[in-house]
C-alpha cells in the first residue's frame, strides 16, 4: 500500500517540488555572484556602435500572415491525419473543416 501512495500524482508531486526547492536553495548559494555592473552595461550595443537611442525598428507586416499560413496548415494536417476513416459523420466534420480552413487561406493570401 505505500508503495502505491508513493507512486501517486499528488504525493509524487509534493516530492518533486519538495526536491526542487532544496536543489534551488543549495545551488543559489553556491552560484557566483556579481559584484557589481560595470559603467556601460545597461546601455545598447551593437556591431560596434554606440547608440543613444534605439534605431531599428522591425516591421512584422510581413510574418504575421505567413504565421498564420503555418498555424492553419499544421492544424489542418493535425486534423487530417487524426481522422478516424470509419466514421462518415466525423469525416464529413473534417473535411467541412478543411475547406473552411482553404477558405480562411485564400483571405488570408489574397492581395
């Protein structure tokens, strides 16, 4: 019977956060401390160059729908190949499904 206890979820749980928090607290007292920033650490770098102010700035306009392009086309191939054949009902669900995903492409694509 203990045995089994110690192999439930709730009773593993507290063990593994129990071991955790000791690992934590053991490891964070052995770990290298800073001792203090040196002048220029907090300010931007890059390739060189100093800035005073951030300059660049990255336009998404273009990944978003690409994003989503890859987002829809995984979960209809989720779909796809989760689909259990032998249930028409189920199947004709899916391929409603992937035809409203086509559909939601073509507006998502279009120009």
């Amino acid at each position: 019977m203990t045995q089994r206890m110690l192999l439930s979820p709730p009773f593993a749980f507290i063990i593994i956060l129990i071991t955790t928090v000791i690992l934590s607290w053991v490891f964070s007292r052995w770990a290298l401390r800073k001792r203090k920033n040196p002048p220029g650490a907090k300010k931007a770098y890059a390739c060189g160059e100093d800035f005073q102010e951030h300059l660049i700035q990255p336009d998404y306009s273009q990944f978003f729908p690409f994003a989503f392009f890859f987002t829809i086309l995984h979960v209809v191939a989720l779909i796809i190949a989760t689909v259990p054949p032998e249930t028409l009902g189920v199947f004709v669900m899916a391929g409603i499904y992937i035809i409203a995903a086509a559909i939601g492409l073509i507006i998502l694509l279009r120009k």
